[in-house]
C-alpha cells in the first residue's frame, strides 16, 4: 500500500533540464519510490540481528552474547560511515554514494549466505552498517536537492515511514523464509533479490546530474562544509537537539517491551503483535504529518509532536494495566512518528549548500543520543523503575523541544 501511494504522486525535479543528466518523465515519477524501494533494502537486513541472534548463536557455536556482538559491530560501522559521509558527501556525487550503499548490501548478503565464521560473518554487518547509513543519508540529500518545497515534506515522510513498512512486511515473510531453509535463507532469497531490484531501479530512476541550486557548494571543500554547519546556529542547536531527543526516544521500545514483560507477565507473541500494531500506527503518522508540515511547519510539529511523544512515554509506565499501557504505548508512536517525520523536514534545508554534511552529522547524532538513552535508561531501570525511565524520557523529550522551540529557525517560514 505504501509504495503504491508513493508511485501515484507526480513530482517536479527542480533544476533545469540542462544541468540534470538524464531526468525525463519516468524518472521524475519514480524519484521517490525508488528512495523507499532503497530504504526498504538496506533495513531488512539489520532487521536480521533481532530476529535471529539466538540462530546465529547456534550456528557458529558461540554464546547469544558474542553473537550479539554482530549488533555492536553494526552500530560502529554506522557511526564510522556516517562521518565519512560527511566529507564523501562533498566530493562525489550524491547518487553515486546511495548506489555504493546499495552494493554493500548486495556484498553483505552474498557474504552472510556464504560466510563459514562468525568473523566474515561480523564483515557482512559492517557493510550492513555503511550501506544503510549511506542510503538513508542520501536520501534524505537527494530529496532536498531535487524536490520543491511544497513536495519535500511528503517524500520525507514516505522515506521516514518505510522504516516501519519494513519491519511489518519483514518479519513475517523472514519468519517463513527461516522455518522453510533456515535463517541463511534470508539473506539469499529476501535481501539479495530486494537489493539488486533496488540498485537497478536507482541506477535507472534516480537523476544522475547535479541539481539547479540557487546556493552554489561552499568553497573550499568538506573544511567549508563543516564550517558552513557549524557557523550556522539554528542547525548545532538541531544537531544538539537532535541527540537529546534520540536520548528520549530510540530506547522507548526496548524498556516498553520489557516492561509488557515484566509488568504484565505477557508472553512474547503478544509482544511481537504489539510491535507490528506500532509499527502500522507508525506508518500512518509518518504520512500523515507529511501532509501537514506545509500548513503548519516542520518547526511548529516537530516541537508539539515531540513535546506530547514524552508526556505519553511517562504515562505509558504509570500505566494501570494492560489495556490502558496499549493505548498510551500507540499515542506515543504517533507523536514520535510525527515528531521524527517533522524534526527531518526540519533539517533538512537549515544549510542547503552543505545538505550532505548535515544529514551525515544528524545520522551521528542520533546514534549518540540512542546509545545515551540506552545507557541511562538501564542504570534508571537498576537503580530504580520503569517510572523513573519513563520520567528520565519525558524530560529529555522536553528539552529537546524547548531547544528547537527557542533556539532554530524554520527557513521555509518566516
């Protein structure tokens, strides 16, 4: 259904003809489903390392907790990637790097299918790792390069949106792939297949030229680029507001599965049915508050939205039971779903000439506030409760929304 909604919008490419290799009808109709068909690819993968840790585990004859590690090698090479992307951003083309991302998923697979130790198998998630970082990076980039603003909101939202597409297309059709061939299975016959249909679809639909812009790039390279960004006060304060905000956000999910756990003593199906209803919700908010960021602005929704994510993420662990904890749990989706699909109309245009360089460092920041979130959230959950953890979350979502509220500025509004 996604994908179909995103097939049927028109959009305009910005630019003149001259200055876009390339770019004819069918390719400005398939800009967009080709960035969700890429997005799509590189997180099945990663969807892997939830779903069969234990597999692996058995596998190659370790502990669940060195193969875990396949995960902590994953999130190194995000962060790794995501600074190089930062200067990589600057000196090739854009298209070029989501294509490069692309082909380490295409490698990963063929390497995890084949890999015969846990080691090669370690190599196959590090390309995991620099390959979705770099598509998601770009294509964010290239939607901001190449969309007007009236259709820059939508297709973020689409890409923002295919993250939980995924997950609920993925896990069952891994599931079946897992109990029919093995966990191994997946990566031949789901990841292969989806990543070389992407690469080609990209190769085929995505403009292959620069951009018309009316800001030039920065002279003088990724030295210009960085300090372009770090001049710039509205996008270090959407930078700083950025980690707080994945500090009270990204490990929601883990603490509220445990707590359903914990609290409420479900079992795990029931856990992974409240994940997919999320997940759904998800979808909808994304699209929805794509629709909305012109009438209102990315500023004005990513502050309330966030603002509303926190006061239901305390409230979720106040919860009196099961029922009540379900419906608070897919209100905070929501608003975490608008406040993220917002937050990423936000930044996106806060230093167009160095467009590249901010979605890099966005990436790293993001990854730093989910590991401070993570960090605090289990030493809370130790030293004290799900309640602590649920207030720790909420006052970090209200800081970050006091930041963007005071502190950036929403440069397609004045």
């Amino acid at each position: 259904m996604l994908l179909t909604d995103v097939a049927d919008e028109r959009f305009e490419i910005q630019g003149d003809h001259s200055q876009i290799a390339s770019v004819g009808e069918e390719e400005k109709r398939m800009f967009v489903p080709s960035l969700a068909i890429a997005g799509f690819a590189v997180l099945i993968p990663a969807l892997m390392l939830t779903l069969f840790t234990v597999d692996i585990a058995l596998t190659f004859h370790v502990s669940v907790g060195v193969a875990a590690q396949l995960s902590t090698v994953n999130s190194i090479a995000q962060v790794v990637f995501a600074l190089l992307m930062g200067v990589l951003a600057v000196r090739f083309r854009h298209k070029s790097l989501l294509l490069i991302g692309l082909l380490f998923i295409v490698a990963s697979a063929i390497i995890g299918f084949f890999a015969p130790t846990l080691v090669l198998m370690q190599s196959a998630f590090v390309l995991v790792g620099g390959g979705s970082v770099m598509v998601n990076i770009m294509s964010f980039t290239l939607v901001g390069e190449f969309l007007p603003l009236q259709k820059k909101a939508k297709a973020v939202s689409y890409v923002f949106a295919i993250t939980s597409f995924a997950s609920l297309v993925g896990i069952p059709v891994m599931g079946f792939l897992s109990d029919v061939g093995g966990w191994r299975s997946v990566f031949m016959f789901f990841v292969l297949p989806i990543s070389v249909a992407s690469l080609a679809f990209s190769v085929l639909s995505l403009p292959s030229g620069p951009a018309k812009s009316i800001d030039p790039e920065p002279k003088g390279g990724y030295v210009s680029s960085f300090r372009q960004v770090f001049s710039n006060k509205s996008a270090v304060s959407c930078l700083v507001g950025g980690i707080v905000a994945a500090a009270g956000t990204i490990s929601f999910g883990i603490f509220a599965i445990a707590f359903y756990r914990e609290h409420f003593l479900v079992p795990i199906d029931f856990t992974v049915g409240v994940m997919l209803a999320v997940s759904s919700v998800f979808i909808v908010a994304a699209l929805v508050i794509g629709r909305l960021v012109n009438r209102f602005g990315a500023k004005n929704l990513a502050v309330g939205s966030l603002l509303l994510s926190g006061i239901f993420t305390a409230a979720f662990f106040l919860a009196p039971n099961l029922w009540v904890a379900l419906v608070l749990n897919v209100t905070q989706a929501c608003f975490f779903a608008a406040g993220g699909t917002a937050f990423s109309c936000l930044i996106l245009d806060q230093v167009p000439q160095s467009r590249g360089t901010i979605m890099s460092l966005n990436t790293v920041c993001g990854s730093v506030g989910g590991a401070i979130g993570a960090a605090l959230g289990g030493g809370l959950l130790v030293l004290f409760s799900y309640q602590a953890v649920g207030f720790a979350f909420a006052v970090l979502c209200g800081a970050a929304s006091v930041i963007y509220y005071f502190l950036t500025k929403d440069p397609n509004r004045r």
